[in-house]
C-alpha cells in the first residue's frame, strides 16, 4: 500500500532526527478510507504510542493525532 510506503519512513525519520513527540496528519473527512487505512497502518507501528480521531476545533473529525513513543 502506498500509504504504508511513505508513512513508516517518515515517522522513523522524523522521530531520529529530531524530538518530536505528537504529529497531526490531516486526511479529511469523506467515507473515511484513507483514515481507516491510516489507523491499521498505526495500529502495528513500532514509533506509535496510541493515536486518536476526537473532534479538534481546527479539523473537526478530519485529522488524527499521532503520539510518538
């Protein structure tokens, strides 16, 4: 999946090179493909403390917080 292709190197790259703790990845609202697809792809992340999909002021249900461990 391409989804696992470019999200897995990011995540690992970014939490090597600098102290970074939460990430918010915007995927919208729509049928909820992309963002079903991107917690099964969190769900077995080594980098991933726990994730979340709550309502956000500046997203709505639109984007998912990622905690980095």
């Amino acid at each position: 999946m391409l989804l696992s292709f470019w999200l897995f190197p990011f995540i690992t790259l970014k939490v090597e090179l600098e102290d970074i703790s939460k990430i918010i990845f915007i995927h919208g609202v729509g049928e909820g493909v992309l963002k079903d697809r991107l917690h099964d792809v969190l769900k077995s992340h080594a980098q991933v403390k726990h994730f979340n999909n709550n309502w956000q002021q500046q997203f709505g249900f639109g984007a998912t917080e990622i905690f980095l461990k």
